[in-house]
C-alpha cells in the first residue's frame, strides 16, 4: 500500500526500510510539469511539478524462515517539486545508487541520490509503493513478460483455483510441479501452467508460477513469467492477472510499472472491480 512522506521521522523510516537503497538502481524517471491557462492573459502557467523514480534494489530481511534475500521495486513519487536538477555527464550512469541523502526542514523534502548530486528534489510530499518478491539470482531474458502480484489479505489459493478459473476462460491448462532441492524458504509452491495438449516445459508455451509469502507485510505473493512462445504466454498472463485482482486487493508490478488494483484493471480498459467479479460504481 502507498505510504506519505512528509516529515524526519516519515524519511527516518523509509531509510531504515529500503537499506537507504544501497546498490539499487533507478531504472525509470518521469518528470511531470503541469500547466494552468490563465484566462485573462490567455497564457500557460506553470501549476505543479511531480519526479516519479522507479528503483529497483535488493537486500536480506529477516523473515519467519530466516534472513531471506529479497527483490523489491519501490515507485518513489515526489510531488509539489519546487526545484530539481537531473544531470549525467558523458559516459557516466547516474542510475546507480550508491548512497541517498534525505532530509526534511522548514516544511520541504529533500532528496540527493548520489554524493555528487546528479539526482537532487526538493519537494512538498513524497510517496512510496513497492513489490516484493523473493530474490533469485537468475536473470530474466529480455523480451519475456513478467507479473507479480502481493495481496494484502486474504489466504493464498491453491493451484486448483488457477486451473478452474482458467476453464472458465475457455483456456484450460495442466500443471507441472517444479520441485527443488533447495528452494527459498519464502516459497509456497511453484510450477508451469501449460495450456492443454502443449509439449513439456521448458519448450511449452506456458507460464511459470511462483506462490509466496507473507512478505513485506503482505499475505501472499503470486509470481509470473512468460515461457518461450511470448504470444500464449502473454495471454495467460494477462487473463491470470484479471482472476487474481478480481479476487483480491493488492499491488503489481508489471515490467516496471507498481500498480495499484483498480489502476491494473483500468490501464487494461477492464474498469474498478469488486470481489466475484462484480462490478463497482
């Protein structure tokens, strides 16, 4: 869920949160600069100024199964941005964070991502949203689809539900159980739903599923990933996606956008949601 900063104490806390985001690395920044018509002059007026930082960082937490590396993605949005510079010089990467400095003083925020000050905001408010998710070391190849989900409440479905909710959907699936020797203790369950009459994996056209949890304050997690055919991957995902928010309230990432539900279901033009399915107004 999305946390306001506004004072000491609030960026005391984010600090201590996310490691100050040492060895992250900001993989997206938006800059929003809003426009009011002046009427009388019949000019453009500067109204508001938003930064929104996407950072992606890993560390180890201490979980009920021990210290676990995780993976998160924390969307830092700054608003009311009173001043900013955003400079890289030639052949250098800004991107990677290697100290933050934050500090709030006479009603302002400020934030310096890096000890020379490539990254620099002073703002009103700020605010975070992440996803979590267990850390695997394993990099992704580029082009496959990715979505994770963490849900506030609720009890993690079994996999029965995925498959029935797929039936209904008019694309049924089978499921494969991965089984490893030494998995992530944050792990629930884990396999690849491959639609039905598809070779075995890893040359299926499936979806690979990761359940975890709790983690980060949430009550489950639902990982995943697109196998080699991207186009019956993709649409697995997309009709996953729809079942798990439809039931749930929650956070996702999908590539590098955190999104809340009801936002998820708008960007696909599916509108708000309630539980079952029903809609609401």
């Amino acid at each position: 869920m999305p946390r306001r900063i506004r004072s000491a104490e609030d960026l005391a806390l984010l600090l201590e949160h996310a490691h100050a985001f040492r060895g992250g690395q900001i993989t997206d920044l938006h800059v929003h600069k809003h426009r009011l018509l002046d009427e009388a002059t019949g000019r453009e007026i500067p109204a508001a100024t938003t930064i929104t930082a996407v950072i992606q960082y890993e560390l180890r937490v201490q979980t009920a199964g021990g210290l676990c590396p995780v993976a998160r993605v924390a969307k830092l949005t700054m608003r009311g941005v009173t001043d900013f510079s955003i400079f890289e010089q030639e052949g250098a990467d800004c991107s990677e964070i290697g100290t933050i400095h934050a500090e709030a003083s006479g009603g302002r925020l400020r934030f310096w991502f890096d000890p020379h000050g490539e990254l620099y905001v002073i703002c009103d408010e700020a605010e975070i949203e992440e996803v979590s998710r267990p850390a695997s070391g394993l990099l992704v190849p580029r082009g496959r689809t990715e979505w994770t989900f963490q849900s506030v409440g609720g009890a993690l479905p079994p996999v029965s539900w995925f498959l029935d909710g797929l039936d209904r959907a008019g694309l049924p699936c089978a499921w494969r159980a991965v089984k490893r020797t030494a998995g992530h203790p944050l792990l629930r369950w884990e396999g690849v739903l491959l639609p039905a009459g598809a070779p075995a994996p890893p040359r299926g056209a499936g979806v690979y599923v990761q359940a975890f949890g709790p983690l980060d304050g949430s009550a489950f997690g639902i990982s995943l990933r697109a196998s080699e055919d991207g186009k019956v991957g993709d649409r697995l995902i997309a009709v996953l996606a729809d079942l798990i928010l439809r039931e749930f309230d929650g956070t996702c990432l999908a590539g590098t956008l955190v999104l809340e539900r009801d936002e998820w279901l708008g960007w696909q033009g599916l509108g708000p949601v309630g539980r079952g399915g029903e809609e609401r107004r």
